[in-house]
C-alpha cells in the first residue's frame, strides 16, 4: 500500500507553522489521495477545491507548499494549467508510481513463480514444506464499505479490456461496477489483501450496459443535481486514470 510521508520534523517547520493548521490539514488529506492515486506528487485542481477551500489552496502556495504552473522551483516539474504539485513530493522519501508499480510486479511474479512450483512434471503435490517465496504477508481483511478502485486499477482494468478486445467500461460503469464488487464480497465475508487486484479481474470480464450486458444502471443524482462526492472523487480518479494511460501510450 503507497503511502505519504510525513517528517518528524514538521511540527516545527516555519512552512508548515506559516501554513495554519487548516492549510496544513488540507496538505496531509491530499497528500495521502496523490499516494494513493499514484500521481508523483501532482494534484489536480477539481482535488483541490473538493476536499480545501479557496483559502486554505492559497495559503499552501503562499508558503511554498504547493507549486502552481510557472513556478520559480528548480526541484519541481511544473503543473498544467490549473492544477498543483506538492513541493519536493519526489525528494522526501514518497514512492513514486513506478516504484510501487515495480513492486507489485515483482509481488505478482513471485505469486506466478511459486504457483507453478506447485505441481512437478510428473504431477506429484508439492509438500507443505516447499510454500512460496518468503515476502510480506499482510493478514487479509473485509473489504470497507467506501471501497473505490485506484485510478491505477481502472488503468490497469481498461488496458486488459482493451487487450482482450472489449470495449473500455464508462465512468457510470465503472462505479457500477465497484458498488456490485463492494455488495458481493460484503454478502461473501471475503477477505482479501489487494482488493485492486481483485476488482480489476472482475472489471477486465464485465459485460457493458450494451444489451445483454449486466453491470448495473449509474445512480444519478435526484432530479439530475450535482454529483454526490463519492461521485465526485470517482470522476477524478477516472480521468486522471485516463490521463496517465494516454501518457504512457
């Protein structure tokens, strides 16, 4: 799981002490969303004003915690147009997309590696002794009622869909199909470490609301009013998630 860290330090740091709690609470918040998004640092504007005030987004650029497009910071690559990166995000110790991306890899190809061990040529049971590469062993828990897949997730869901040549899911279905994936492993007590994972198998093979498809209806609004802010942040995930994609390609 990425994480964001924060020094022991900070308490005291005249940025930090100039920022007011209120600013500074907004910076920890979105903090933890750009390492959980895996953006390297990089905060979108629509972020921004959902989860701080005008205000509190002023006052992290006054004091230099947050940079905007055309900043004089020669350590920071510079935002587009609207949007925020967090100073020094890459020099204090966050991982970054392809750090956490190598990893999970790695994780995913010691899993794969072990699993064939499972079975000798001749079709013998290998013995409780000959487990799997020695590596981290979180317990696995219940999924959290609030679970959204990471834009990383919806990346890595569309890509296979694309792949295997099926169509690539909307953002209505994309939360469609979270909220089903969230219901039916609640309704299972499955317990699982890596949630992603699991839901961007079930995402990969999901049929589309074209006829014959299953993934449930979006749940709009009342009346067509302004989107909830589950919804809200599901629409940010989905189309930083597309952004990257389309950098990577």
């Amino acid at each position: 799981m990425p994480f964001f860290l924060v020094d022991d330090g900070a308490h005291s740091h005249p940025k930090l002490v100039n920022a007011t709690n209120a600013a500074l609470g907004l910076w920890v918040r979105i903090g933890s969303w750009v390492a959980q998004q895996l953006t390297d640092g990089h905060v979108p504007g629509s972020i921004a004003k959902l989860y701080g005030t005008p205000a509190q987004v002023r006052k992290l650029v006054a004091v230099g915690m947050w940079h905007q497009a055309g900043h004089a910071c020669a350590r920071c690559p510079q935002p587009r147009p609207g949007d925020y990166y967090m100073h020094d995000y890459a020099d204090s110790g966050n991982p970054s997309r392809a750090s956490v991306k190598s990893r999970k890899e790695a994780g995913a190809d010691r899993t794969r590696r072990w699993r064939e061990r499972q079975t000798k040529p001749d079709g013998e049971q290998l013995g409780l002794d000959e487990g799997p590469e020695p590596g981290p062993d979180p317990r696995p828990g219940r999924i959290p009622s609030g679970w959204r897949p990471s834009a990383e997730d919806v990346v890595a869901a569309q890509a296979a869909r694309k792949a295997a040549g099926r169509q690539p899911l909307t953002l209505a279905e994309v939360e469609a199909v979270a909220d089903k994936f969230v219901r039916r492993m609640t309704d299972d007590s499955t317990r699982s470490v890596d949630w992603g994972g699991r839901w961007r198998e079930w995402a990969e093979s999901e049929r589309t609301s074209a006829p014959g498809g299953n993934v449930l209806p979006f749940r709009a609004a009342p009346g067509g009013g302004p989107m909830s802010t589950a919804d809200q942040r599901t629409a940010a995930a989905f189309a930083l998630a597309q952004q990257l994609e389309e950098q990577e390609d």
